[in-house]
C-alpha cells in the first residue's frame, strides 16, 4: 500500500518526466491523455490479485513509474555493452510509460474494480476484479486503441515494443520471438527492453508483497533532504526489515534512490 502523499508525488513525477522528455504537439496530447484520465490514472491498481503486482489504490502508477526507471537503467546497460542504439530516447520513455495504459479501462470504465465476493479476496487473493462493462481486449490492444483515439502516432518501434511487452507469455508472441531467420528478428532490441523492465518491476513488487512491507517508493518527495533520502533507503533495504529480499532484488531497489536523469 501507499499513502494519498505518496500518490500526489507519483502523478506528479509522471507529469515531470512528461515535461522532460517530450516536446511539441505531442506532448500537449499526451498531457490531455493523462489529464482525461487522471482520477483513474492516480487511483488505478496494477493488477487484480494481492500476491502478484501493486493490487493497491495508486499501483498502477507506482508500477509505471518503476518500468520508466528499470528501462532508462537497462538503457545504460546495453549501451555499456556496446549495443547498437536502434531506437530514441523519447521512444523508450513513452513505451515505459504509456504501455500499460489499458489497465486503465476505456473512456468510460475502469477496467479494475473492487471484488464484492469475499471468498475470491480471502482464497484467490483477487482483491479486485474485470469490469465487466469494458469490452474483452489484450491489455496492449486497448492501449493502442486508446492512443490512436487520441491521436498519437506510434512510430514501428512502440507499436512493436507494445504489442509485444508481454514477451512469450503471449502465446501470439511467438510469430516475432521465434524468427527462423536473420532477416524476420527484431530490428530494435526495444521490445525486448521493456518486456524486461516490466517483468522486473512485478518481480520486485511481488517480493516487496511476500516480505510484507509496504511498497517502496519508485520516486522521492521533491526537495527531499539528505537525511530524509538516507532514511528511506535504510527502511527500504536494511536486511531485518526485508528478510525475503535478495542481495540483487535490494541492489535494484537501491538503485531507484539515484538521482539519474531519464533519457531523452
């Protein structure tokens, strides 16, 4: 769970990286995106069941914001790897951001809802369910839908990277993960990026569930002291308080308290 302050700050951050990463006309649609789904956008969970990511008031965001982070850090570490830049700065940051956007429902509905039977919150875990009122689509088809309703282009880079952000565990993946040869494989590594960044922002928001601490904050309160920082990446990752936590799962986490710069 997180508190009402800490989800002012994430819809808060959101804004700042949208400010800082995007320019022009698409930026002002993008604003208006986000400000016609505000309410939901702040309040939204990331998904239905306790036990799997952010199934919390405010998860959705606080989940997007992690991808956002994890994917300009796996950035840093293909290009420290010398791999080929096949894609912009802009477009891994509106595919971290905006990839998930269907969870959010259509214009008219949220797509999670409270779960009024007890017996699927007690022995499913399934605190929320579908509502029932949005038709049935892929969470990356009502994405794109909702975009283009929008009016933003998608270049072939993030049509790609999301419609494939659920890696193979999409069964119709396979058409693009399995190339028999050279010339149908991927020609940007983004897809593979933020299918990466998003699966291990749901490992680190499931063991931070297990442990039974409260999330950790994928940003810091703006003019956040010394002390204050220090503190909160103390209670983050000090070993007694996360005993589940693994040293690569508390390195990761560690890491979200830089003050690095998402790439533009």
């Amino acid at each position: 769970m997180i508190g009402a302050e800490q989800i002012k700050v994430n819809f808060e951050t959101f804004n700042g990286v949208l400010e800082a990463n995007f320019e022009g006309e698409r930026l002002e649609k993008l604003k208006t995106l986000t400000e016609n789904l505000k309410e939901r956008m702040m309040f939204a969970p990331a998904s239905t069941k306790d036990w799997f990511n952010n199934a919390f008031p405010g998860g959705y965001l606080d989940h997007v914001l992690r991808v956002n982070k994890i994917a300009n850090q796996l950035h840093k570490l293909y290009a420290f790897h010398n791999a080929n830049e096949t894609y912009t700065g802009e477009e891994l940051n509106f595919v971290s951001l905006f990839s998930q956007l269907g969870k959010l429902g259509d214009w008219n509905n949220e797509y999670f809802q409270k779960n009024d039977s007890d017996w699927h919150v007690k022995n499913l875990g399934m605190v929320y369910k579908f509502n029932a009122e949005v038709p049935a689509m892929k969470i990356y088809d009502r994405t794109i839908f909702l975009l283009q309703d929008t009016g933003i282009k998608l270049s072939h880079n993030e049509y790609l990277a999301i419609r494939n952000q659920e890696g193979l565990f999409d069964e119709s993946n396979k058409f693009y993960f399995y190339s028999g040869q050279k010339e149908t494989k991927f020609r940007t590594h983004l897809p593979l990026l933020i299918h990466q960044a998003i699966q291990t922002a749901q490992e680190i928001e499931y063991q931070t569930w297990s442990s039974g601490n409260s999330v950790v904050p994928s940003t810091k309160p703006a003019n956040a002291s010394k002390a204050d920082k220090s503190l909160r990446k103390a209670k983050a990752i000090k070993e007694e308080n996360n005993p589940n936590f693994s040293k690569n799962t508390k390195s990761i986490i560690d890491s979200f308290f830089t003050d690095d710069t998402p790439t533009k």
